[in-house]
C-alpha cells in the first residue's frame, strides 16, 4: 500500500500521518522532516537545503527525488507506506512514477487536504512542534497538557523559523505555483480522494481511515 498526503502546508498532513501510521503501520516519509533533521545535523544535505528551507522556497528536485529513492526501499516500506510532502512538483512526480516501476509498486490513492487559505494561515502561526519527537500541536486547536511540553515524551516544543507569518504566505504561494498542479494531474490517473480539512482533527481523520479501509478491502 502507499498512500500520498497532499495539500498546502499547514493542512494537516503531519497531524493526520501521526495518526494513521498508529492506525495502519504503514513506513512514514516526510521530506520535511528528513530535511530539517539534515538541517539539524548540519550534513552535506542539510547545507544544501538550509537556504531554500528558510526563505520559504522549495528545495531542489533531484535533492528529495534522492531521499525518497533510498528511502523507499527499506525493508520497513514493504508492509506500505504514507509519503507526506512528496511530491510537490509535476518533476517529482513523474520521478516517483519512475521509482515505482522500477521497484514494482503503485500508488494507491492520493488524499488531498483541502483547507481554507485564512485557517490555514492560523494554523501555522500557531503551530509547535516537539524539539524531541516531532510531534505536532497548535497554541489554541491541539494544545498539549503542560505549557509548551510533549505530551508524549517530555521534550520542549518550539516554533519552527519558517511558519514566521512572511514565510509563511511565501510558501503558500509555493504551493499554489509548484504544487497545486498535481492535484489534476492524479486526478486525470483516477487516484484523487478529496478530503475536507477544515473540520476537527477526529473529524479528518475519519475521513481518510475510511478512504484507506475502502481500499483494504477491495
Ligand atoms: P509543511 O508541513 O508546512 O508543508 P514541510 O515540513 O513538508 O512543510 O516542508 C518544509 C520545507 O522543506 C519546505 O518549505 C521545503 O523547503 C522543504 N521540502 C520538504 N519537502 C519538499 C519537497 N518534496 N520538495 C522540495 N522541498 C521540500
Ligand atoms: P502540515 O503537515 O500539512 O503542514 P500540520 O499537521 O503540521 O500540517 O498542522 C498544522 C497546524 O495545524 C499544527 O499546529 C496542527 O496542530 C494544527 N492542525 C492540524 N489539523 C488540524 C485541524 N483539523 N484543525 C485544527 N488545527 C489543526
Ligand atoms: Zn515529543
């Protein structure tokens, strides 16, 4: 099984794969989240991807078609996987095509997230993110228990540079330009499940638990 998160940044994307990689074991690929660790870790990677990643800007295609190449064929990626923020253009894509064939597998279907431009601005301003885990929150809609601490482990939670308010519409113009695009192009492959997200956490993921169990059981 591999399922495809789409849709703008601040979606939902994290929060929902948080949860249904619990729900269906499925290996979970974030580019994001690869790359800011890269970041972190001050690799060959991460100061190629520093830059792009502070202005807002995508990072260069051939850069996560790599990661995403490696990363799909640990053996953990045989039981599915959930690929969250990959693709994000059409070049990525048809690269990811390419990968499938040559190891054998297909997409199953791509959820879109589809929320409102002036939640979505809300939600990343607000949102905080566990400096240990990754483990994501928002300031009013998915506050932890304890002030700034991870409910899960402990680990102090921070706000990412980038959901800065600036950043923040830069890259939702990213997205309208380069990434928008690829919702007719697997909509034209017949493999687009539309998701509302502007409703609540539970509400969302509902919705796709449903969509990915349709599947299971064809
Ligand atoms: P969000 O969850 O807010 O959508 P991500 O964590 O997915 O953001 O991505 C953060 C940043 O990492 C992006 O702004 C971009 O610079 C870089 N990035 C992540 N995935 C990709 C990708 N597939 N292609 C190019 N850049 C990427
Ligand atoms: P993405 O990975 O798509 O960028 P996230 O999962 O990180 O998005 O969510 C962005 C922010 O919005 C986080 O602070 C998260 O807690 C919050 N959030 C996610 N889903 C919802 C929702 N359905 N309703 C309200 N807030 C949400
Ligand atoms: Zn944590």
């Amino acid at each position: 099984m591999l399922i495809i998160l789409l849709g703008p940044p601040g979606a939902g994307k994290g929060t929902q794969a948080e949860r249904l990689v619990k729900e269906f074991a499925f290996a979970y690929i974030s580019t994001g989240d690869i790359l800011r660790k890269a970041v972190k870790e001050k690799t060959i990677l991460g100061r190629k991807a520093q830059d792009y990643m502070d202005s807002g800007q995508l990072v260069p295609d051939d850069l996560v078609v790599d990661i995403v190449k490696e990363r799909l064929q640990e053996p953990d990626c045989q039981k599915g996987a959930l690929l969250d923020g990959f693709p994000r253009t059409f070049a990525q894509a048809v690269a990811l095509d390419k990968m499938l064939l040559m190891i054998g597998t297909k997409i199953d279907t791509v959820v879109l997230l589809e929320v409102d431009e002036s939640e979505l601005i809300d939600r990343l301003t607000g949102r905080r993110v566990c400096s240990n885990c990754g483990a994501n929150y928002h300031m009013k809609f998915n506050p932890p228990k304890v002030r700034n601490v991870c409910d899960k482990c402990g680990g102090d939670l921070f706000q990412r540079d980038d959901d800065a308010l600036e950043t923040v519409k830069e890259r939702l113009e990213v997205y309208k330009k380069q990434t928008e695009p690829l919702i007719d192009f697997y909509r034209e492959k017949d493999l687009l499940s539309v998701i509302d997200g502007n409703k609540d956490i539970e509400d969302v993921f509902k919705q796709i638990d449903a969509v990915i169990t349709d599947i299971e059981e064809r």
